[in-house]
C-alpha cells in the first residue's frame, strides 16, 4: 500500500517579532513561519487576530496598530496618594472614566498605568496601588485602553496547525 506524505502540511508556526512593545500610537509588522513535519517551510492560508482588540488591532497582512485613544494627555496632577491622582485644575464628569487606563507619562511614577475604578470631578481612583504617592511632577494621560499585553496569533484555517504559539504584544499608552 502506498501512503501519500503531506508536505506541505503545516505542523508548527512561529510569530516573529515574538516580543515586541509598543507606545500608543504605533504599529508593528509581523510575519508567521510555518513548517511541516520535516522542519521544512510551507505557505498555506491563515488569517491574523489580536485577543485583545482593544489594545491593538491587526490587518490581514499582518500590520498590527495600538487602539489606546488618548481621552486626556499632558494633564499634571496636583496631588494625590499611592490609590489616587488629584487633578484640580480641571472639572471631570463624575465615573465618566470608569474602566479607562491611567498612565503616567512623566515625574514620580512614570511608566506606570492603572485601571480606573472611579472619579470625581478632581480625582481620579485607581484598581491598584502606584509604587508612590502621586505628586505635582506627575504627568499622565487618559486612554480608552490599550495598556498591557494581547497576543497577536496567526491561525491556519486548513489544516490545523498543531503548535502554534502566539506573539505577545506589549502596548503602552
């Protein structure tokens, strides 16, 4: 009996760049690698897919772009605490930023971002605590999201690929 050896059958696919990040607003070009059982490349269809939209999208080419609308930027705080941002120069519409990042652009926490869990009109409540209690040299920004990770994956619509690991996208607002 003669069997018939598959190729071109895709076993294993590799996103490449498998670590990257990202600062909002920006893009990133990925490629996926796919081998058969004998390590040998294939070309086959598939189709690109972020697990988190609402960080970064990605096209059908494999361009992947940051979502994290920027609400606020380059407000300075006036205070606060490690749970809090005070911002009284402004007047916020109360818990209209429930759900949105905070992220510190510049001063005492920078790089760091947090989930809102409230506001008021000065102050914004933050899910987990900054490494210190914000101060005048804070600097942040307000986005739709957007900060932390997704994973960018390339799927084999046939066959289906065993061994497929997942790019993971870093994205900072």
């Amino acid at each position: 009996m003669l069997r018939r050896r598959r190729h071109n059958t895709p076993v294993s696919v590799a996103v490449t760049p498998a670590t990257p990040s990202l600062t909002h607003p920006d893009t990133q070009q990925f490629t996926a690698t796919m081998a058969n059982v004998h390590g040998n490349a294939v070309t086959t269809a598939g189709a690109w897919s972020s697990s988190d939209p609402i960080k970064a999208t990605i096209s059908a080419s494999g361009l992947a772009t940051t979502v994290a609308d920027v609400l606020l930027s380059g407000q300075t705080a006036t205070g606060g605490t490690t749970l809090t941002v005070v911002d009284a120069g402004q007047t916020h519409v109360v818990n209209a930023y429930v759900g949105k990042t905070l992220a510190v652009t510049a001063g005492t926490n920078v790089g760091e971002s947090r989930t809102i869990v409230s506001n008021t009109a000065t102050t914004f409540t933050v899910s987990a605590v900054f490494t210190a209690a914000t101060d005048a040299t804070t600097v942040f920004s307000v986005t739709n999201g957007g900060s932390g990770d997704t994973d960018i994956n390339f799927a084999v619509t046939r066959p289906v690929v065993t061994d497929a690991t997942p790019a993971v996208l870093t994205v900072s607002p």
